[in-house]
C-alpha cells in the first residue's frame, strides 16, 4: 500500500479539522484510538465500540463514520471533522452546538458529540428538515437520557438560526 | 425562605451548568484519563453458570510480554483484608473463591502494559471447573430439588424498620432477603364484594448507560488510594474500600468527574477493587475499562413476578391488597435488599386502602447480579399494581380512570400510617395526561384495526431512606463561590440546579457559582446520587448552607455599618443599604486585612428518625409519574402503534423547566422500551443478547407520532423554592398505560412484559377460542 514508507512506517495524510495532519501509526489502529489516544482528542466518545451506538461519530469528507470501526488508514486523503473542529477559531459555537446549550437538548454528554456531528451533517444538506427527516437521521444513535425530544428540537432550531443567518 | 422578592435564577431559563463543556466535547469523563506508567486490567470471565473452581493455573499468563500481574480468588488473601462486597449482605468476591454463580463472574485479573496484552494474558489462564446445576430462573431456584448457591450463608444486616415494616435475611433456601410489610386488618377481605386474583410478570433491562463501568485506581507509596471512577455513590464506595483493604477512610480519594450515564447502575464497587488490587500489586496505576458486554453481565434491573389479591366493594371502592412479589436477584445480593424493601412497601400504589400486606422476597439465580435500576422497585410495582386495578374497573363494569379518582390518597393525606403527606393532588395530574391524549374521545381506527386508551400513575417514596446530605458554600474575598457537595453530575442536571439555589440566595450571577470537583477527602459527605434526592435532601443542604453564608456576610456588613443586618440586602457581592451601595471586597479586606477572608457555610439535611414511619423515616416527597396512552393494535398481527404518549411530573417548583423536561421524558421512553420490547433474553442462565446489536433500546424512530410531557408546578415539595425530585416518577407507568390501553383496544390482557406482536396475538386468538 502506497501508505507505507520506505522505512515501513503507516503515514497517513489527511484534513483534520480543517488542518492538513500526517500522523504515523500501524494498520491495526481505528480511528478512536488514533484521536483519542495518540491526538488527546477526547471529544470523540466510544461506548459500544462496534458501530451500533454512534457515540463515536466522526464526520468524513462530511458524512457520519463510526470512529470505533474505522481504520485509520481508511481516512488517508480525506476530511475529517471531529467535534474538536466544530466551533469557530475565535470560540464562538456552531449553531447547532448553540442550540443543543440552549435546549439542554444533551444529559450526560456522553452521545452528544456524535449527535452534534450527525446534525451538522444532516443541515449541510436539508436545511430545511422535517420532523420526520430529523428523527430518520438521529436514529442512528443512541441517547439513553434525553428521550430525544430535545434533540429533534434542537436541531430544528439550529437549523432555524442557520438559515436566518448570524444574529447581528 | 425569606425571600418573597421575585426569583431571579430559579426557574429560569439559564444554560446548563455543564452546556459549553458537553456541547464541545471538552466535558471530561473517568473514561477519557490516563496517568504516566498507567497499566491496564482485564478480568477471565467464567464461562458456566453454576460450577466448583478445581484450579486455576496462570503460569502461562504471567510469563507474557507486557503482564506485570495476574491474581485470582484465592490468592487475593495476601492484598486485601476482606475479599467480599455487597450492601446488605457481603456474599459478592471480588474474584470468584471457589465457586462461579453466572456466566460472567470474574475468575482471574490481569494488568498488562496495553488492553491487548491483558487480553492476550487471558487467554492463557487454565481453569478447570466442575459443572453444577444452574438455576436459570426464580422457578427454578425456589425448587425443592435446588441446590443451593450458597452452601455457607454469607453474612449481613437487617437496618432498622418502623411501624409495620420487617425483614429476615435468608428466609429459606436461595432467598436472600424477605421484606415484609402489613397494615390494618386482613379480616376486611370478608366483607369485600369481590376479590381477585392476578398474577404478572416484568423483563428485566440493562441500564445501558453509554459510559462504561471504568476506573484509574492508584496505590501510592504509604498506603495512600486514589480511585477516579464513574461512579453515583463515591461515599459508600469509600467505605466499601476502606472495608476490603482496612484502611482508613481519611487515606482515600474517591474522586468522580462527569458520569455518562449510569440509572442505578454505578452504585458500589464495580471496577474498583480488582483494578486496587493490581495497583497495589504493582506499584503502578491500573485502569480497569469494562466493554459494553461486559456492562450486560455485571449489573442489571430485577425480573419478577408479582401475585396481587385486591378486595373490593361492587362501587369500585378499593378495601384491601395482598401482595407476593419474587425478584429475580441475579447471582449476588448486590442491592436487591433495598429494592425489596421498596417494591414491597410501594405495591399498593397511589390508593387508599383499610388493610395491606406485601412480601417481597428476593431469589438468588444463576444470572447477572440484579441491582439499583430507575425506579427501583417502583417500577416492578406499579407494573402489576396499575395493570390490576383497570382489570378490576373493567371486570366490575366500571370506567378505569373513575375507579382510580375514587380511590386516590388525597393531597396531604398520609400515604401509610406514619407516613408523610401525599404532595401532589393526584387527581389533577390523571386529568391532565387524561385530556391530552383525548382519553373520551371517539375510538376510531383504520380497518383491520382497533383503537385504545389507557391510563396510570406511578408512585414511590422519593428522597431515599435515612438519607443524610451535607454541604459546602464557600465565599472567597472577591465574592467568587464554591459549592462543594457530593452529588454526582450524571446527566440529571445537578450542578445546574444546585448552583442555581446558591445564586439565588446569595444573590450572585449564577455564573459566579463554580461547583468544585468531587473528592471525598475535601467534599462533605453524601450518602449518593439516587432516589431522585439531590434537589430535595441535598437540595436543603445547599439551601442551609449558602443561607448559612448570606446571614454571616449580612452580620459582617451590620457591625460595621453599625446597623441591623435585617436592614441590608445582598446583591452581586454588594451590600444595599436603602440608597447605599457598598462594595463588600474593600469592607472585606478593611475588616479582615491581610489577603482577605473567605465565608463559609455548612449545611445538613436528613429526614429525621422516626419509629412511627414504616421505614424509619418518612418520605422526603412523593414522586408521581401519570401516563396516558392512544393507541391502535392490529388485529391481525397484533402490532401496536402508539398514537400518542403523555407523560407528566410535579416538580413542585422547577428549578429548571427543561432539565426536569428532559428527565421526564427520558424516563417516558425509558418505560416505552420496557413496555414494547426491551428486555435482556435468556437461553437458561445464558444471556444471548448481551450486546449493542442485539439488545434493542429506545432510537428516536421509536417517538410515539405525539409526545407530550407536562410539566406540572404544584407547589407542595419540600426542597428549595417549594421544589421536588424528578427523573424515575414517569418511567414507571408507561408499561401499565400501554397494556391498559391494549385491553381497551382489543380487549385482551397481557400479564408479561414486554408487550410483544405475538404475545398480543396470541392473546387475540386465544380469546377468540
């Protein structure tokens, strides 16, 4: 694999967080560890480890992953944002961060990093989503405290406040 | 409270405490923490439900790269003083002795340098077990051929009970503990126009709280503990610590960051006490991170089955219960004690009755440990007690929700002799979920369909029992705070709502408020993050304290202003005096010189003793959830579809509507997945969905089409500004709503849970004979 250096080391290249980063690492290593463990990444939550709970959720090249069930090889040339790389550089909240703080639409926490992702990536392409559209979308994980009520409602404010625009 | 100046925090609509932290991932759990030279543990799982340890050999293990300790059982001895936990009963070992009880309990630890050394070392271990019978189910360990789990009965304590109450420990073979309870006359039954008899059964869950069991235990030089852990009871665990190794409880740091998640679970010694040992064993601090899977076969809620006599009179009037409820304690007592004694006391429900009698005795099976689980107790209760009494209403030609109106405990009313108030008027709550889902009107449904309505009301004492809080609010020169208590942060809202009430007394922004880190050698002591306590028990210690800080600031201010503290006001670190203003920082320091001075306040809370309470002391509050359910069932295949849930909670006065918002709906879809289809499955003592995949909780494709949770404000709690517990009350009768409306509707009655298409059709097609 052309990933592989001539000393044998794994390089892999990609966009993180909007930062062009070369990390050395071994093939068996999944993406969680990569950031949790080798990048002090934290934000990224791993609960099941097995693509079912979505705590994980990273996106890449803009779309929902499961970091726990990702090589990280597999994100060789490609984008990835993880929560770390959600607000703005001067620490303002992304709307829908802003509209999860304001709705308490999170208990523990522990799902909403990946919840805030996979909404991120749902108004990147439906700014304007049903009901409906929001829960198909969020059903691919799990919040075991909120009941998901707020959730849906938040996202549908952030993505109120995204098509207004900034607030001047 | 003083005050009757408006409220300027309390019950407004502030962010959450923990909003920026949570929102960018920046919010720290035991999970995410690694020391320098930090090993990891993993732990052998017996793979037999019942069976004699012959020998463990770990030889092998112990000779792999990276291992740098493997323990088991029996040579625990040379680094704890006791090598068993449990609540009421110590029958737990930290790692099997000579016997295993479930598929699951722990044989051998090992620390290695990474996971997948530990792992590695696992697979080495050579145990040779000898098969005994199992006891996969409470049938089977009640059988007269059984053999028993503990052929030596491990030892424990009854606590204190008061009017009417009692408790026996090990009452007869494989029953750990019997809880009794009795009021009034059995006599009453003969002049009952009718008495029934019914039997259910309730499926047991896992908590599946996302963060995993997990802890960094660090054994330092001169026998000083450090335990980071995700953890909901951080003093009694303290004890338990103290208790295993016998050190004093002044040598250890029990410390607690976020929880993610935990709904009873994270009570008690769980990961601790291995990872303990291999640190000590090593010099080196140890992590123990337990998988999901694991999660499924270390904790779970309790099965089981309830057998209700209810006398009533031919007007619907409810005359007397007795109650036999067997619980499926799991392998080890853990806490099924304290949820007995709950279940048992809480089987009549919010109802008046002349006479009740209630035993709830708790099997020993050769399954997960059962424990705490939101409701405790309360939830197995309300599922028989409200299933029964709409078959009652409907066998006596009676409209359910009339019956229940008719025999409701009125507000303030003693629930129990002894007993407190009732604080909420329950009949204005079943009004309001009765309303919203159109409990009256016409039942119209797509063909091949039928449609139903259903109500109930959960109801348990709240506050837990005998349980003491104490607080710390300290106010430095500058008039920053400190709030230190020991409730946990587990998503509930806590630090929120607790600092909320400083502010507000204190007079302060809220974002002056910091709620300091929990360390149990510098944090007051709290008996633990449950019972839906914290804003009533802690909630009043708080209170206590930060009134404890305003009058001694406003007494400062009144000798040197040289007038009555009655006369000055506190506000944003300044003292108003009529017209005056008078910054306290430069009073301070004047005063104090120096650097300054900082103020603190102490504050206790516990319900006082009191022997004419059933349970020694009397309810802190009274926690009530009321369900209402719309639905159709197909006749055809027996699916449910839900067209509308409501869900409603008196918090009394909300200190923060859309955290007691969320609570109640959490817990309304918590009790949906119990009702419909959540359960852990057993192939005999083999659970066969102890996994993420497999094992199916709530998604948000499960929302009901309406979801509505009412948040009632009824003004009688007991804590601050008037407030009462949230978080369990509305979990508990969604199931018995869903069922009921399921009769309503199709005119069949499912005594098990969950209720499944098939168990629903099968009961349709029986009927129809």
């Amino acid at each position: 694999m052309s990933l592989i250096s001539k000393d044998g080391a794994l390089r892999v290249a990609f966009t993180l967080n909007g930062r062009e980063t070369t990390v050395e690492t071994v093939t068996s290593r999944v993406l969680s560890d990569l950031l949790r463990d080798d990048m002090n990444l934290k934000g990224t939550r791993v609960s099941c480890g097995r693509t079912v709970c979505g705590a994980c959720s990273v996106l890449v090249d803009g779309f929902p992953r499961a970091a726990c069930s990702t090589f990280a090889f597999e994100v060789e040339g490609r984008d990835v944002q993880t929560i770390e790389g959600v607000e703005a550089p001067d620490g303002t909240l992304d709307p829908v961060q802003a509209a999860f703080a304001a709705k308490s639409a999170f208990q523990c926490g522990f799902c909403t990093s990946g919840m805030i992702l996979l909404a991120k990536s749902l108004l990147a392409t439906h700014p304007d989503p049903d009901r409906a559209t929001i829960i198909a979308w969020i059903s691919s994980n799990i919040c075991r405290c909120t009941g998901y009520e707020l959730i849906v409602e938040a996202v549908q404010d952030a993505a109120r406040a995204m098509r207004e625009g900034p607030k001047s | 409270m003083s005050d009757q100046k408006p409220l300027r925090i309390v019950g407004q609509p502030v962010e959450r405490a923990d909003a920026h932290a949570k929102v960018t991932g920046r919010a720290r759990y035991t999970v995410d923490l690694a020391k320098p030279g930090m090993l990891h543990a993993k732990v052998l799982r017996s793979p037999h439900a019942h069976a004699r340890v012959v020998s463990v050999d770990i030889a092998a293990a112990a000779a792999m790269p990276g291992v740098r300790a493997v323990t088991t059982g029996p040579q625990l001895a040379e680094w704890v003083a006791m090598p068993v936990y449990g609540y009421f009963i110590k029958d737990q070992p930290i790692l099997a002795m000579d016997r295993v009880r479930y598929e699951g309990d722990m044989v051998a630890a090992v620390a290695a340098d990474t996971e997948a050394q530990a792992n590695a070392a696992l697979a080495l271990i050579r145990v040779e077990y000898a098969a005994l019978p199992d006891l996969p189910d409470i049938d089977a360990a009640l059988d007269t051929d059984a053999p028993d789990l503990f052929p030596e009965t491990p030892r424990g304590v009854v606590p204190p009970y008061g009017q009417g109450a009692s408790a026996q420990l090990w009452p007869r073979k494989n029953v750990c503990y019997a809880f009794r309870y009795a009021s009034g006359n059995a006599s009453v039954f003969e002049r009952c126009d009718h008495v029934f008899d019914d039997e259910f059964r309730f499926s047991r869950m896992n908590h599946l709280h996302l963060e995993p069991f997990v802890c960094v235990a660090e054994w330092r030089e001169g026998d000083e503990i450090e335990v980071v852990t995700s953890c909901q009871n951080p003093f009694p665990l303290r004890k338990e610590i103290a208790r295993i190794f016998r050190l004093a409880e002044s040598r250890i740091s029990v410390k607690v960051p976020f929880v993610g998640g935990g709904f009873g679970a994270k009570n008690n010694c769980k990961t601790e006490p291995i990872a303990l040992v291999l640190s000590k064993m090593t010099g080196r601090p140890v992590r123990f991170c337990m998988t999901m899977e694991e999660g499924f076969l270390t904790n779970t809620q309790h099965a089981a089955v309830l057998k209700l006599k209810t006398g009533v009179m031919a007007d619907g009037t409810l005359v007397a219960r007795q109650s036999h409820i067997l619980l499926d304690s799991g392998a080890y007592s853990d806490a099924s004690p304290l949820v007995a004694e709950k279940a048992g006391y809480r089987v009549s429900g919010p109802y008046r009755y002349q006479h009740v009698e209630s035993l709830c005795e708790c099997v020993l099976t050769t399954t997960t440990p059962a424990g705490p689980y939101r409701g405790f107790g309360g939830t197995q209760a309300t599922w028989a007690s409200e299933s029964q009494i709409d078959m009652i209403a409907r066998r006596l030609g009676l409209d359910p929700m009339e019956m229940r109106l008719k025999n409701l405990v009125a507000l303030h009313e003693p629930w129990m002799p002894g007993e407190s108030g009732v604080d909420s008027d329950m009949a204005e709550g079943l009004a309001l979920v009765a309303e919203e889902i159109g409990y009256d009107r016409p039942r119209d449904a797509a063909p091949g369909w039928s449609r139903g309505r259903g109500l109930a009301i959960g109801f348990k004492d709240g506050g837990g029992v005998n349980k003491p809080a104490q607080a710390r609010v300290k106010v430095s020169t500058g008039g920053d705070i400190h709030l230190m208590c020991g409730t946990v942060e587990i998503g509930q809202g806590a630090r929120t709502a607790l600092a909320q009430v400083v502010a507000e007394i204190l007079g302060a922004p809220l974002a002056r408020v910091e709620y300091l880190p929990l360390d149990t050698r510098y944090t007051p002591f709290d008996q633990g993050t449950n019972a839906s306590s914290a804003i009533t028990v802690m909630g009043q210690a708080v209170q206590r304290a930060a009134v404890s800080v305003r009058n001694q600031v406003l007494q400062m201010a009144a000798e040197h202003l040289g007038t009555d503290a009655a006369a000055l006001e506190l506000e944003d670190w300044t003292i108003r005096h009529g017209n005056e203003a008078h910054p306290l920082a430069p009073m301070i320091m004047h005063i104090y010189g120096g650097t300054g001075f900082e103020f603190t306040g102490d504050g206790f809370h516990k319900q006082a003793n009191d022997h004419q309470a059933p349970l020694e002391t009397k309810s802190v509050f009274w926690e009530i959830g009321w369900a209402g359910v719309d639905l159709s069932v197909d006749r055809e295949t027996g699916q449910v579809k839900i067209h509308a849930l409501a869900v409603s909670g008196d918090a009394g006065r909300a200190i923060h509507r859309l955290v007691c918002r969320g609570q109640d709906e959490g817990a309304a879809l918590m009790g949906l997945g119990q009702a419909l289809f959540e359960q852990m499955v057993y192939d005999g003592s083999r659970l066969i969905n102890g996994e993420a995949l497999m094992y199916r909780v709530p998604l948000a494709e499960d929302l009901p089409d309406r979801f509505t949770s009412i948040l009632q404000e009824q003004g009688h709690g007991p804590g601050p500004f008037g407030a009462k517990g949230m978080g369990e009350g509305t979990m508990l009768p969604v199931p018995p709503a869903i069922a009921n409306a399921i009769e309503d509707a199709v005119g069949v009655r499912i005594r098990d849970l969950p209720l499944t298409p098939e168990r629903i059709l099968s009961a349709i097609v029986a009927a129809q004979g």
